[in-house]
C-alpha cells in the first residue's frame, strides 16, 4: 500500500466482532501467532506429516551456491529482510554460507512474536558471532514504511514457508504490489510456495495424527479467551480441515460440537452458535507455475528463477521488479 494512502489498522477485537457476527463465522489466521501460537506452529514445523519445511529446508541446502549467484549477494552490500522470520532454521543455511563467502549484508528478521525474534537472536548470535544483524519486531504492514525509507542499500526481501498461502489471490496482489512499492531496481523477491500434489498428501499436513495442528487453531479461542476476556469452552470445539481440489487450497475450521453460547467481555457481547456451526479459520493456497507467473505479472515482477525440491512439492520463486 502507498504509504500516502495507508488505511486504518483494525484491532484484534474489531476483527473478532466482525468475524463472529459474520454468516458463516469466521476469525483471521493472522492472529494464530501469538508466542503460544509461534511455538505451536514451531510444532508443527517438526511433525512427519508437514512436509513444506522439510522441502523448503532441502531447497535451501541443496541449492545454497545457486540461490546465493541468483541473488547476486556476492557484488554489493545488501539487507536480507525476512518477513515471519519464526525460529530463522532455514534462512541459518543461506547465512551460514553467504557469512563463508564474505557477502557484505545486514540480516533483518521481522517478526510479530516478540518471544520467538529474542529466541532467533540470541540463537543467532551465538551461531554467527560475525553476522550483522537487526530485529524488527511487529506487522509486517508497519514494517513496509520502514522499509521505504531504509538507506539505500540493496534489498533482498524473504518471504518464505508458503505464508502467502493464508492471503487470497486479491491480497497476495495488493501485498506484493506493496512490497513492489518500496523496491528498487536491483532489488528481489524470494517467495516460497507450496505446489499442487496428491490431495491426500496435503490434507494429512493440515490434520496430523497428534492433534498438534488442532492446538494450533483452538489457541486462538484460548487468545480470545485471555485478551478479550471470553469463555470459550475449548472442550466444546474441534478442529475439521478440508483440501478442495477445485480451489487448490486446504481449510480449516473450529466446530462446535454443540448448541452454546460464548461470552466475550472486551466486546460485550455473546454469540451463539448452533450444534456442529462452523467457524473458518484458515486457508492454506496451493500453487502451479501459472499462478506463480501470473501473481508475479499482476504485481509488477517477473519470474527470474525457481527452486524446486526433489519430489517438485514445493518452490522457492525468485520475484525481480519490472520497471
Ligand atoms: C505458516 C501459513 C504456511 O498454511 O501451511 C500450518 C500455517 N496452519 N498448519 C500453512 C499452518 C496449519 C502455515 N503457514
């Protein structure tokens, strides 16, 4: 967004009335990332059915000499900016290797989890006592102004471990055309996505056998509960995740199990919910090469690489500006 035009930020509370007057329900996924949600998903991240890490994690292993010439990280001083940074595993490899080839950058992790950027520093510090590097910790929209007026140096900005997946097309657009806005030339985009596959194999990734990813979607009652002062029955909801081949995407839902009704202090209000009534929380976007090219043209980039993992389930999207 223009920084001209920036519109207002909602609260967490504005955005959990109108989610839960809305027909069907429905509550943002953006607020899953509390520090007890950052660790879940960290969790996550570990379990054997969610393959995008462990993709994501070979692409970056693999393919690290490659990545740092598409980068062009071995001409001039730059800033590594990485957008939901989490626990910062799969970037280490690329630092570890660009700190090897002497590359002279700045590593900027932005995070709105102010317990796990301390964990990444601290973390990072110890590994790479050599490494530049600052935090930002906040939205990733609060950040973009800083951006903008950030030095002048090059920037390479690092969006990874399919987090677009959450935004629907219209806002993967209008998120990257902001990105765009405050790039230079010279400047890159480095995107990863999860690919089209067998639907049962990314159906499991969104319902494993230990309920992790059921944890991770019931935190955000547990959140509404601590900060808004609600009453949710954690008891009273269970986790349903569906893939819809035809929107190429996964889903995730909250339902009740039973007629009830939930107070929430902070907006003085209760609602009620029927007998098995759904309340959407997430949607997790899978991708091929056309909607990879095309989100690219429609946001003012074009492709300039990708970087696949040995089973093609994934890709790391190189995004260069086109002027
Ligand atoms: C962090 C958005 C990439 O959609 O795969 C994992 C979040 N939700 N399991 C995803 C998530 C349930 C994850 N992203």
């Amino acid at each position: 967004m223009p920084s001209s035009s920036k519109p207002k930020q909602s609260t967490f509370a504005d955005d959990v009335l109108n989610g839960l007057s809305a027909m069907p329900k429905f509550l943002s996924s953006k607020y899953f990332y509390d520090d007890e949600g950052s660790r879940l998903f960290q969790e996550i991240m570990k379990l054997p059915e969610y393959y995008l890490t462990r993709a994501e994690f070979e692409i970056f292993s693999e393919q690290t000499r490659e990545i740092f010439s598409a980068f062009n990280a071995g001409d001039s001083a730059f800033d590594l900016i990485e957008l939901g940074a989490g626990d910062g595993t799969k970037t280490a490899v690329l630092i570890d290797y660009f700190l090897k080839q002497l590359a002279n950058f700045t590593y900027m992790p932005v995070d709105i989890s102010a317990e796990a950027q301390n964990a990444l520093a601290e973390n990072f510090r110890a590994k790479f006592p050599d490494l530049s590097i600052q935090i930002q910790t906040g939205d990733y929209f609060q950040i973009l102004g800083n951006l903008q007026s950030n030095n002048g140096r090059r920037k390479i900005i690092l969006f990874l471990g399919s987090n677009i997946g959450n935004f629907r097309q219209e806002q993967a657009v209008s998120f990257f055309k902001s990105l765009r806005a405050v790039m230079n030339e010279n400047d890159l985009l480095f995107i990863g996505f999860d690919l089209q596959k067998d639907p049962r194999v990314i159906l499991k990734a969104y319902d494993d056998a230990q309920g992790i990813t059921a944890a991770f979607n019931l935190n955000l009652l547990k959140r509404i509960n601590r900060e808004l002062g609600g009453n949710f029955d954690l008891e009273n909801f269970s986790h349903y995740a569906i893939y819809r081949p035809t929107e190429c995407a996964a889903r995730s839902f909250l339902i009740s199990r039973k007629e009830q009704t939930v107070r929430i202090e902070a907006l003085n209000k209760s609602f009620d919910f029927e007998a098995w009534e759904p309340i959407f929380m997430e949607i997790s976007q899978k991708y091929n090469l056309k909607m990879i090219e095309d989100l690219a043209t429609q946001s003012g980039f074009s492709v300039k690489q990708n970087f696949f993992d040995s089973r093609n389930y994934y890709t790391d999207s190189l995004y260069k500006p086109v002027l």
